[in-house]
C-alpha cells in the first residue's frame, strides 16, 4: 500500500467516524427523559451567595494541583469550597 492510498483511507475513515453523531442526530437514538429528576431537587432562582474561605480555598487548590494540575484544581477548590 502507497503512502497517498493509505491517507486516503484513512481521511475516508476518520471522517465517516466523525461525521456520524452528526447524520444520526434527531433520528430516536439519543434517549429522552421527559419527567424531571425526581432525585436531585434544584432550589428556585436567584441562588444564595455562599462566601468562600480564603485560605480554605487556597489549601484545597493547592492539594487539588497535584490530582490534576492548575485547572482542574481551581475547579476543585471553588466548587468543594460549595458544598
């Protein structure tokens, strides 16, 4: 097999893969849940202000960069700081 028929089969191949979701979306495959989640119960709008420990939050970021670097861990800080 030649180089150019093996990029050729692969772009015919990696774009079918990506191009599916896309063809297939809206035909009943995705389910729907048409009742709401009777587990979580979400509070009515606007949502309290919580006011977040400085320091707390730096300890937790600081501990959450080393699980999964700087991102992930101010993501980790606030919304743990949340609960």
């Amino acid at each position: 097999m030649e180089r150019r028929d093996f990029l050729k089969a692969f772009a015919l191949t990696s774009g079918v893969f990506l191009a599916s979701p896309i063809l297939s979306y809206g035909k009943g495959e995705y389910p729907v849940n048409p009742e709401p989640n009777k587990y979580h119960k979400v509070p009515l709008l606007p949502w309290g202000y919580v006011e977040l420990d400085p320091d707390e939050a730096f300890k937790r970021g600081h501990l959450g960069y080393f699980a999964g670097e700087c991102g992930a861990a101010t993501f980790w800080a606030v919304i743990s700081s949340l609960t």
